[in-house]
C-alpha cells in the first residue's frame, strides 16, 4: 500500500495556479548528507542580505535539524509543523499559527528578514507520537482532505502571515510522500541537489523516468534545476 500511494503521489504535478506574491523553492536530494539544509541556511542569509523577506520550512519531518542551526534555544517558538498537524486534526490548527515561527538572529543587522518554521516546537513532547499522525486524511465539507492538501493550507496560511518574497522549503530527502508533496505540489522552483555518482544519477533516472513514464514530465521540467553538493576547494572543475 505504501508505495501505491508513493507511486501515485510522484505521478501528480500542480499546474500552480493560485496567484501569489512569494516564490516557493524546493531544496531536494535522493540522499541526506550533501548540505542540502547548510545550502538552504546560506541561501536564506544570501536573500535577506539582498532586501528579500524569506519564510523557511523545515519540512524534514523525520529527520529534523535546519531550524536548530537557524534558531538558538531561547528563539525557538512554541510550537511547529508537526505540531500543527497534530492540533489541526482536532480544529485546533489556527490557534498553533501564531506561535509557530521566530525570526533568526542571523537576519537581525541585514536589509531583509528571515522567519523560519521549525518541524517541532520548543518543547517537543512525544514527538515521535506526534509525527505518526502527520500524515492522516481528513473528513471535509467536500469529502477527504488529503495530508498533501493540509500542507498546502498550512503554507497559505503562513504566506498571508508573513508576506514573504521567497520560500525555502527544505524537504526530506528520498522518494517519501513529504518529498513528493514538496517537489510536486508546493514549489516554483525544484533545486535537486546532486553529487557526481553513479548512486546520484541512477536515482535521479529513475525519477525522471517515473515522471516520463505517467506524462508529467513536461509539466514540472521548467521547475528543476540541478545543483552540484559539497563542491571541494580544490578540483572544482
């Protein structure tokens, strides 16, 4: 069952036609480990440095870490992403808004501002109770709302909060469902993270190939772009 629903997620592109002042990118790799997160830290500084408004995600669910070196202790909010799954489920989402996002202190003396949204809050709890009830359907008005759909509403939400320019959505790495939801669904523009190995382009031909093989390949191509990791001080070429 698990990868039906993996498949079929991967085989869906949005066409993206809410109207919106912020740009979504996506940070994504097949395998962790290749400065993904530290790409997505130094891209936020690089945009508020600039004069941009940036909103961070950590959507790293399961392996959470880029809010921790955006946020000391004494800045973490009170709650976050998987904490607002959790209170959504019982109507509680709107009140969890509000406490769900600090300001990093790296942003404090640059032009523009960086929030970020942690995928825990300051006090975790059971955390690991709590993340496996992310990814619940929920009765609607209109019938199901799919996990991915509550994802996208948690964005809005936080869009029209913040008014950001940009978003950096740091997703989990893999062919996880979070993945998918991120790469497909939510982002303007994909930044696939790659080493030069035969691991990398092996995994990345299968996506590709998924992609080709149920038509979606035209629609979300224009989104992606490759970046090479961990790039040494020497050999750059």
């Amino acid at each position: 069952i698990d990868r039906q629903i993996t498949g079929q997620s991967w085989a869906t592109v949005s066409e993206h036609t809410d109207a919106r002042e912020s740009h979504r990118i996506a940070m994504y790799s097949l395998k962790g480990g290749v400065g993904r997160s530290t790409a997505t830290a130094a891209a936020a500084w690089h945009l508020a440095r600039m004069g941009q408004s940036v909103l961070v995600l950590d959507l790293d669910l399961e392996s959470p870490g880029l809010s921790a070196s955006l946020l000391p202790p004494a800045s973490q909010p009170e709650f976050g992403i998987v904490d607002w799954f959790v209170e959504d489920a019982v109507g509680q989402g709107a009140a969890v808004i509000p406490h769900m996002s600090a300001r990093a202190p790296m942003a404090q003396d640059l032009p523009g501002d960086v929030w970020v949204v942690p995928s825990h809050g300051a006090d975790p709890g059971d955390f690991m109770a709590k993340l496996g009830r992310c990814y619940l359907d929920l009765p609607g008005g209109a019938g199901v709302e799919a996990w991915d759909r509550r994802l996208l509403r948690l964005l809005s939400v936080l869009e029209a909060d913040k008014a950001p320019d940009v978003v950096l959505l740091d997703a989990r790495s893999g062919f996880h469902d979070l993945a998918s939801a991120v790469v497909t669904e939510l982002a303007d523009t994909v930044l696939l993270f790659a080493i030069h190995s035969e691991q990398t382009w092996s995994g990345y031909r299968l996506l590709f190939e998924h992609w080709q093989r149920y038509g979606v390949a035209e629609r979300i191509r224009e989104r992606l772009q490759i970046v090479a990791a961990l790039i040494p001080e020497t050999d750059r070429d």
